[in-house]
C-alpha cells in the first residue's frame, strides 16, 4: 500500500502546476493581451505532459518489477517452491 506521504509526493507537481496554471490564467498583467482560453489549453497541456510522465515513470516500475521477478531469471532457479496441495507438518 502506498504511504500518505508516497502520494502526496506524486500529486505535489501536478498541484503545483494547477495552482501556477490557473494564477497565470486569471491574474492580470500590465500592457499584455492576455487570452484567458489559451492559458487554460496551456494548463491543459502542462497537466497531460505530468500525466505522461507519472505514467510512463509508473510502466517502467511495473516493467523492472516483472522482468526481475520472472521464473526464468536466473536469480530465481534456486529457490525453494511451496506446492499448495500438500501439508507436510
């Protein structure tokens, strides 16, 4: 299970960018055009490159975890296997 702090820890950027995103979107600034429906899309933008990131930072987890973990590594070959039908005591 994934601590509170794990967690916090992942949503600390995509927080961060929101609240920058959406300051920058609705702040005003002096002798600027300022387009509020292009800083929305470029918030969009900035969230869904974060979200692709913690993705592909997550797959590549599962990937090390799977391929280090299979039966047909190397590291594996030796261990002792628990059969579930049988209750040797």
């Amino acid at each position: 299970m994934i601590s509170n702090s794990r967690i916090l820890l992942l949503l600390l950027p995509v927080l961060s960018v929101l609240f920058i995103g959406i300051g920058s979107a609705y702040g005003q600034t002096a002798g600027n055009t300022f387009y509020p429906r292009i800083e929305i899309w470029a918030l969009f933008y900035r969230l869904m490159v974060i979200a692709f990131v913690i993705g592909a930072v997550i797959m590549g987890i599962m990937f090390y975890t799977v391929w280090r973990f299979r039966e047909s590594n190397p590291r594996n070959k030796n261990l002792p296997v628990k059969s579930r039908g049988s209750h040797d005591h």
